[in-house]
C-alpha cells in the first residue's frame, strides 16, 4: 500500500536509468522520451555540461540565505535578461511560484486587481495560479477563488477588449496554450493583445513555463511574434530537470519588488543556479536554437503529411518540438499502447496526444517516434471504422 496521497493516475512504469532521449524501466525496457518530464529536460536526460556544474557545485556549497551576495543568480539573471525583454529576475521553485509573483507584482504596481486571462488556460495550482487558470476541472472542490480575474475565449480580440475596464491590472497569456491542448494564438490576435495592453496602460504577463527555454526554437515563444512583455515567467526547461522557476521584469518595475515585499527561501538555491547556467549556455545559442526549429518543422511536416486523410485527426499544430495531434474523439487508451511500442508521450485534454520530446532528440529518433505513431492512430482509427 502506497502512503503518498492519490493526486496522479500513475502509469504502472518505474524508471531505473536514462539518457538523452532514452529511458530504461525497472523490467529493462527502453522508452524513446517524447515527454522530457512534461517538457522539463530540454537538454534530454543526464545531459553531461548540466550534471558536471552540478557535481562541482555539489563539492563547493549547496544552499545559503539570499541574505547573501549570489554571484551564480547574477550570472543566470544576466543570460536571461540579456535573450529577453525583460531587465529584473526574482528566482523561485516552480513555475507556479514564478506566475504567483508575476500576479503580485502586477497587482502592487498598478493598485489593481483585476488580471484577464483566457478558457483553456493553465498558469499552476496554487490559489493565485488555479484562479487564474481558465479551467473549471482545476478549480472544482476548493471553494470560492479569487475574485479578480477574469476568463474570456482564446484568439478572440472582441471579447478579450470587452473585458477590460478601469480596474484591470493586466493581461496574462501562454503563446501556445499546453495543457488546454497544444493551442497557438494567432499572429493578428497577439498583436491586438499588445496594443490593447499599451491603449489601456496594462501591464502584459506571458506565461514560458513550458513554452520558454528553446522549447519552441527561440528562446521564448513571444518571440516568434511582435510582443513586448512585461513580465515574463519561466520554469520547467529552466534547470533541465532540477526544480528552478524564474520572473523576468522590466525596468519600470523594479522598485514595486523592494525588500520585504516578496521572498522564498528556496529560490536562487546555488545547486538550482549552476544547473540553470549550464541549461541555458547550451540552450540560449543560435545554432542550437536553429535546429531545434528545424527538427520541429520536419516532425510537424511528417505528422500532417501522413494523417492528412485519417478521419480520426482534426488537426497537428504546434511549433518548434511542442507538438499536439488533436483527435475528433477520446484517446486516451492510445497513450498505453504507445507504451508497449516503446514510445512515452502525454495528453492535453482527452482528445489531444503531446509531444514534448528532448531539444536534443535527433531525426532518426523522430523518424521512429513518428512511425509509432501514425501506425498506431491509423489503427485505431480502422478500428473505430469497424464498430461504427
């Protein structure tokens, strides 16, 4: 009997060893990755430039108080700050710390409360984050939420600008929303998000924790778009594994973040800064960040080109190795099968596969993974042929 609390339907699969895009189970089966810990170990598994720093940093000091000088968070702050628009970092944990000082900061800084965010959003589970988030199986069973925020449809400018009144702090999106299903904005709906955010003086927060470092071939998604935001979060691919979340801020809110106004005790611990340096000092490259564009194109190329004409799948979208394959139906029962094939991915939502394979999975690990996969869906999609 398990004396952990049931809050996961796990799979019935320990994994014992991994490396790169492989991982091995306590049986001795081997497993191509496409899920990189949801998005977490973009350099794969064990990457060898992130365990040497953490190795070294090990045999050197692991934790202080950040009443202490921190060279290592000045150096992680520095590359973040200097590949994206963003001036000031406060380190933490996770992602959903990073989103919770992302709402307090934009509510002190305005005296606002109100945050707009969008239907199918995720932004994390504690009550800050689960009342941003724009789904009510999140929410369900904890009472009543914060109060100021407010839902409004994805890609939908009409309404997004009816919502805004003179008690909106800000406006807080993912790029690619990855839980609510691997769904992209619009390049036309962005943009009118920014210019809506400079008319009404807002402030613009976009969520990276799974979209940011490299995940979509940049080093944040909004850069793939005319965006300028004020706050950025980021997480996951941070420390490749080793838990590390982080806000970006511009200038103009420095002093909103004075001391005593925020804290953690945990956040910019030195083990979690030396894994992040080494991440990004392989991530943040453009030859690295190249071909993970390129590797991402030819993996969506793939997918849309052999599923074109199977009935069973609406759409393949996504951009860089963030991939959804949405389903007309549920399928679910796909992701055990491909288990047994030797293929480890995730859902978003009961109708959508995501695939979150390693920045470093080669095309030959593709060209398996894909193959896997079409099979697969084809087959049920014969199958469900069949019984109809």
């Amino acid at each position: 009997m398990s004396a952990l609390f049931p809050t996961y339907n796990r799979w019935n699969i320990s994994i014992e060893s991994a490396e790169g895009t492989t991982v091995i189970d306590q049986n001795g089966k081997k497993y191509l990755d496409f899920i990189s810990g949801i998005a977490v170990c973009n350099l794969g598994h064990r990457h060898p430039a992130v365990q040497k720093a953490l190795e070294e940093q090990l045999n050197k000091v692991w934790h202080v108080s950040n009443l202490f000088q921190i060279d290592l968070q000045e150096e992680v702050a520095a590359q973040l700050t200097e590949k994206s628009s963003g001036d000031y970092v406060f380190f933490c944990n996770s992602g959903a710390e990073a989103n919770e000082a992302a709402i307090k900061i934009a509510r002190k800084y305005t005296g606002k409360s109100k945050i707009i965010t969008f239907k199918q959003s995720f932004h994390g589970r504690t009550f800050a984050t689960m009342s941003a988030t724009g789904q009510e199986k999140i929410q369900q069973g904890y009472g009543d939420l914060l109060p100021t925020f407010e839902y409004v449809p994805y890609n939908d400018a009409a309404a997004l600008e009816q919502a805004v009144d003179e008690n909106t702090a800000a406006v807080m999106l993912e790029v690619i929303q990855g839980e609510g299903g691997v769904n992209p904005g619009t390049a036309s709906f962005l943009e009118k998000v920014q210019s809506l955010c400079k008319q009404h003086k807002l402030l613009l927060i976009v969520d990276e924790i799974q979209t940011g470092i490299g995940r979509t071939g940049k080093p944040f998604a909004y850069q793939h778009f005319a965006l300028d935001p004020d706050i950025i979060t980021a997480a996951k691919g941070l420390g490749n594994g080793f838990p590390v979340g982080a806000m970006i801020g511009k200038e103009h809110l420095k002093d909103t973040f004075s001391p005593g106004s925020h804290g953690t005790t945990f956040g910019g611990n030195m083990l979690a800064m030396a894994a992040a340096k080494a991440t990004l000092s392989e991530i943040f490259n453009d030859s690295f960040l190249q071909e993970v564009e390129e590797k991402g194109n030819y993996l969506l190329k793939q997918l849309q080109e052999k599923l074109a004409s199977c009935p069973l799948v609406e759409e393949v979208r996504g951009k860089g190795l963030m991939v959804g394959i949405s389903c007309k139906e549920d399928v679910v029962s796909l992701i055990s099968t491909f288990q047994e094939k030797g293929l480890l991915i995730v859902i978003a939502g009961p109708k959508v596969l995501r695939l979150l394979p390693p920045l470093t999975v080669t095309k030959e690990e593709l060209d398996q993974a894909a193959s896997i996969l079409v099979e697969e869906i084809l087959l049920k999609n014969k199958k469900g042929l069949a019984t109809s």
